[in-house]
C-alpha cells in the first residue's frame, strides 16, 4: 500500500513577498500550499501547520473520511515531508 507525502520547505524572502513555507504533493500538479511565516511559532509548527492544511483539503477531497488527519512528519535535505497514519494506530509490517 502506498501513502501521499506531503513535502514541506521554506521559501525566503523576495523583493515581492516575505519568508514563506511551502506544502505540496509531489505527481499531485496543483496541490500546493503557501502560507507567511509565522514568527510566533517554531521552524516545526510553520512547517506543520501548512502541511496540516493541505493535506485536510486533500484527504478530504479525495478520501472523505469521517477520521482526523494525523500526520508524522520527518526532515529531508530540503526541508520536511508529512504522511497519514492511520487513526487507529500505525501498523508496520
């Protein structure tokens, strides 16, 4: 069984826009999501608040469940990625 990942980086400023953080699903064309950062909260909490948004408009859309999405996250060279699990627990195998 295969799983969506959500990738998380950090987007710096610009002439245009400040710093942001980016959330997306890679083979998944168009589902993105930018959000300012928020200097209130941690690298972590910027990182996981935009991977939470998306991934409640994606799942959501595409799976319809009734269970909350909950998401673990690890760090890769370019910034976080974020997976489902499933509610009642993980299950390895």
């Amino acid at each position: 069984m295969s799983y969506v990942a959500i990738e998380t980086k950090f987007l710096g400023a610009t002439n245009y826009r400040g710093e942001r953080v980016k959330a997306s699903i890679p083979d998944w064309h168009g589902f993105t999501e930018t959000a300012p950062y928020d200097y209130a909260l941690s690298i972590f909490e910027n990182h996981q608040r935009v991977a939470q948004s998306l991934a409640d408009r994606f799942f959501n859309y595409y799976v319809k469940a009734d269970e909350p999405i909950t998401l673990v996250s690890g760090g890769i060279k370019r910034g976080m990625v974020w997976v489902r699990i499933h509610p009642n627990g993980a299950h390895l195998s």
